[in-house]
C-alpha cells in the first residue's frame, strides 16, 4: 500500500533528564525573560516555593491556587497576579490541572509557558485547553495554549503516590492507543504512539514494586512525554469522547476513568482496527483489549466504573451523551453497544478482543 499522510512538528523545545530543574532559571533567560510566576497546586506549594528559591532573581511570585478543571475564577484571580507582579511568563509545576492553569494565562496574555510536570498527564505538549465556566466544561484549541519549553525531570515524580502514577500511566497510554488508529495518523505519531506505550509497559510494574526506581521513573516520564505529543498531534476518538462525558456529566475522576476505559475502548476498537493495533497488542500478550485488562489489573489500577459512585442510570445518560456529536471513530458507533461497552466497564468485566 503506498503512503499518504500530512505532518507538522511540534514548535516546543523539550528538555529532558534527572535534575534539569536546576536549568530553569537558563531556560527563562533564554526566552528573554526576567519576571516569572511559579503555579502550583497548593499540595505542591512547597515544592514551588522550592523551585522558585533555586531560580532566583527571576522569580516574581508563586501563585499556588492551581485547581482540577480549571474554573475560570482561578484563572481570573491567577490574572491579577500576573498584573500585579508584572510576570512576563508562567513556570508550571505540577501535573494537567497547573499546566491547565498556565494555558489559561497564556491564551489571555500570550506569555511564555515553561512547565516542569509531575504527573503522566501529558498536558504540557499539547496546544488544548479545556476550562470550566459556570459549570459548563469547553475545551479550546490554539497556538498561544501550546507550553514553550517543557523541562522534564523524573527525579519530580518519585514522590508521585503509586496509585496515582499507576492511573496518571494508564492516561497517557490512552492517547497512544487512540493515536494508532486515529485518522489523522502519521508515521511520526504511530512510532511515538508504540514507543511511549512500550515505555510505560516496562516501567509501570517496576514503579509498583520500587517507586523511586530511578530508570523506571525515567522511562515512565519519556512515555508520558511521547504519548502526551501523540495528543497533541492527531485527534482523539470514541475513549476520549466516554471519558469527557463521563468525567464531564459525572465528575468522575479524570486519570481513574481513563484508566478504567481504556481496555474496553481498545476492545471496541480493535474489531475494526486491528492491523494499526497488532503491533502494540504485542505488548500486552497479543489481545489489546484483554492484554491491558490483565496489565491495569497487575498493577492495581481501578477497573469499574462502580467504583467512582455511578449508577446503570448514570450508564443510559453517559451513553446518550457519548453519541450526541460523535468524535470520529474507526468503528461506528451507536447507542446500544455504547450502553452495552459502559455496562462491561461499569461491572469491572474483562473484555474479550
Ligand atoms: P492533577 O494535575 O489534577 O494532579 C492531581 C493532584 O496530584 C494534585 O493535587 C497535584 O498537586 C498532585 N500531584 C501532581 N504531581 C505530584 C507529585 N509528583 N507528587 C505528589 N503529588 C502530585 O492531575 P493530572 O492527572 O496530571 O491532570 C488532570 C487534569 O489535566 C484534568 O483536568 C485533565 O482534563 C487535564 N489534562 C489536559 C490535557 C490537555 O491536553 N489539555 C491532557 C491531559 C490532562
């Protein structure tokens, strides 16, 4: 078959390695600025304060009001901050709710982002923001949102508890899965897709058993950044779709349900997919579907939607919701079998396929 496809490379600067938080302060002046405002959640307050300390002189303030769904009064309230303090870019340290936060400041004012993750999330290489304003969740798509540099230092995420590596791995691993049959797909994204999900099929066992395992931690954040640009790249299909209705409608946990999903999604799938998913179902003992069931399970991920308080009501509403403005999908879809593939998951089924 001859190869037809179209591709632009992500503008980002990344920087990658144990200890590159120390190069922040470089990395500021090397944007040309002079005054930056550190964000945080306030559980990562400290760490923050920290961070801004080894900066230095080119720190403004730490605001450390970074929140889940990013409602638009924090982001307000982060706003007066930047007028006050004359911040002429943000470092954002922490995972997708403080990299949200600082997109937020940046698709108002245009200023320089350079995010410092901790979690798997893979926010910070994508130029998507999504925001909550009067409880109605958007989500927007532009230049301005797309963090500049992205320091990625593992040693950050030692402390990331394992229940939480394990759900934040599982994100991210989703949007590989989705990358390789997505219909904007490219070779770069498929080899980015296979390589951060073979990344995380090694390093998450290891993380289980040792946390602060240095090269798995490592691995673990490499993954995050490649499945994080998969994101970033191509669109998304019918698990990103059930997880936004689910933790939209619901307000279910974000990571949790991604990880709880994507088994069931990848199953649903593969039905129609099967040749983009063959490679990566490799790694998970030849059925995607299954294979990934048994590794979330191995690793101690949740595996029911009843686990987050949803009800088989909730399940017909999220169903009807999910093919309302359907994002496109390898297999069609309709809503008996989205019922059908909520009620698996709700029940905690391993899928077969
Ligand atoms: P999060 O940022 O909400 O973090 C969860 C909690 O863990 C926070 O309290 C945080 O301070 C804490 N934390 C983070 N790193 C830690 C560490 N190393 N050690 C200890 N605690 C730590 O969680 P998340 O899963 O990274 O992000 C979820 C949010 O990101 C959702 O709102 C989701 O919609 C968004 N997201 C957006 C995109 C995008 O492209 N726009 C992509 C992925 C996720």
């Amino acid at each position: 078959m001859t190869r037809t496809f179209s591709y632009a490379g992500s503008p980002a600067q990344i920087v990658f390695g144990a200890g590159s938080r120390s190069k922040v302060a470089e990395w500021i002046a090397r944007a040309g600025c002079k005054r930056a405002l550190v964000l945080s959640t306030v559980y990562q307050k400290a760490d923050a304060e920290a961070l801004a300390q080894e900066i230095g002189d080119l720190v403004c303030g730490v605001f450390a009001g970074a929140v889940m769904h990013k409602p638009v009064e924090v982001t307000e309230a982060a706003m007066k901050v930047v007028a006050e303090t004359g911040a002429d870019c943000v470092v954002s340290l922490g995972g997708g709710s403080t990299t949200g936060l600082g997109k937020a400041i940046a698709y108002r004012t245009d200023l320089t982002q350079i995010v410092v993750p901790t979690t798997y999330a893979g926010s910070e290489v994508t130029p998507i923001l999504g925001q909550t304003e009067a409880g109605r969740k958007t989500t927007v798509r532009d230049a301005r949102i797309l963090p500049e540099i992205v320091i990625y230092d593992a040693s950050l995420t030692h402390g990331l508890p394992v229940a939480m590596s394990v759900t934040s791995g599982l994100n991210a691993m989703a949007h590989a899965v989705e990358g390789l049959y997505a219909k904007d797909r490219n070779p770069i994204s498929t080899l980015m897709a296979l390589e951060g999900l073979r990344a995380f099929a090694k390093s998450l066992p290891v993380i289980v058993r040792t946390p602060d395992d240095a090269t798995a931690r490592s691995d673990a954040l490499y993954g995050a950044w490649l499945c994080g640009s998969v994101l970033g790249t191509v669109g998304m299909a019918l698990h990103h779709k059930i997880c936004h209705t689910l933790g939209g409608s619901f307000d279910t946990p974000h990571a949790e349900t991604h990880a709880v999903m994507l088994p069931h999604t990848a199953a649903f799938n593969a039905a129609a997919a099967a040749s983009e998913l063959t490679e990566a179902s490799d790694f998970f003992g030849g059925s995607i579907g299954g294979g990934l069931w048994d590794f979330a399970k191995d690793i101690g991920a949740p595996l029911s939607l009843r686990e987050f308080g949803l009800t088989e009501v909730d399940l017909d509403h999220a169903a009807s919701i999910a093919v309302e403005n359907p994002y496109w999908n390898p297999r069609p879809i309709d809503r008996e079998s989205i019922r059908s593939l909520l009620q698996d998951a709700w029940e905690g089924r391993r899928p077969a396929g």
